[in-house]
C-alpha cells in the first residue's frame, strides 16, 4: 500500500490494483494514539482481564480519520507526460556516447511515482493508449511516424499477396526491418498490445 500524489495533488492510497480516494471523517467517539498497545494475544492484556491495571501514555486526540473509498485512477497526468515527447523513428532522437538521450521519457516507476494510480491500472491505461516501452521508457507514436510506417506494411502485403487477415506478422516485420524497427510493424498488425523493444538489438 503507497500513497501517491505531488505537492499540488489531493493525495490517494493505491494498492496493486485498485486506486482509492481518502476523505477525512468525523467520528465522536475520540480515538487515543499511544506508542504500546496490547493486543489479546499478549501476557499484560490477559492480566489486564485479571484487575491488574497498567498505564500507558497518550500522544494525541483525534476525532477525525481517514476514510479510503474506490475511485477511478487519475490518468489525465499520464496522457499530457507521454505527449510532451512521442517516438517519431531513431533518426529524431538525439545520441550521446551512443545513449539515446531524448528530454522528458519515464521508466514505468518514474510514472507511478507522478501518476496517481495503482501498479495494474497504469499498465492498462499504457495498453489502451498504445503505448511502447522503447529502450526502457514509455513512449506513444507519432501520427506521421505511425501513417508512414502502416504505408509501408500495405506496400509488403500487396507485394506478398497476404490476406490482410492473415498477414504472418514476424515475417513482415523482418522484410520491413530496413526502415523501421520491428516494434513498429508489429504495434501496426497489433495495436492492442504493449510493445516492448530495444532500438540496440
């Protein structure tokens, strides 16, 4: 269980799948923190039962708490970090001592440290927006990039006199190889699953 948020956010607590809100409650009963407490299974709490009486100090009062309810994730944050710096092809990227050095990519851990939502919602809102993991960090596709690259895939079935409902996705991916990575020739042929792929290998 983590809370995630930044300085400007409402904070929510997020497990490994499910994103929550917090709220602040009332209650009247007042609730007592104190640094022990002794839980049934204890000795002292048994010679409690017994009369025995034992002091424990308080550190503070409270009458409010927080209360945890199911929300949707926060994903708008997500669209306008992935937008600010779209893969166009390798030839746009910037190389220094041969690492490919582009401003403002994030790994999956830096997105959950900014983005408000759990673990398994953040790697379904990446699959639905069609989101590559390049060389370690999540980037979308260029529009152009995207147009270009399906142009080509086209220009091979046609060639090959494919079915375009069975076009043989590695194969075609490896004749196109030349002008694109793999990624995307088989993002094209699958746009429903998250690519991952290193522009090195």
């Amino acid at each position: 269980v983590v809370l995630r948020g930044e300085r400007d956010d409402n904070a929510v607590l997020c497990t490994k799948d499910t994103t929550f809100e917090l709220k602040v409650a009332e209650t009247s009963n007042t609730l007592l923190l104190t640094p022990v407490l002794s839980s049934p299974t204890q000795a002292d709490f048994q010679e409690a039962e017994n009369g025995s009486i034992f002091h424990r100090g308080v550190n503070a009062c409270f009458s409010t708490y927080f209360e945890a309810r199911v929300c949707r994730p926060h994903l708008d944050k997500l669209k306008r970090l992935l937008r600010v710096s779209p893969y166009s092809g390798p030839e746009h990227e910037v190389i220094d001592y041969d690492v490919i050095v582009t401003p403002q990519k994030y790994t999956f851990d830096q997105l959950l440290d900014i983005v408000q939502t759990s673990e398994e919602e953040l790697s379904e809102a990446l699959r639905r927006l069609h989101a590559c993991k390049i060389n370690g960090f999540w980037r979308l596709l260029d529009v152009d990039y995207l147009d270009q690259s399906f142009q080509h895939v086209l220009t091979v079935i046609e060639e090959e006199g494919w079915s375009v409902d069975l076009v043989p996705l590695h194969e075609c991916a490896t004749k196109l190889e030349d002008l694109q990575p793999k990624l995307v020739y088989l993002y094209q042929c699958l746009p429903s699953t998250v690519m991952t792929v290193s522009l090195s290998s």
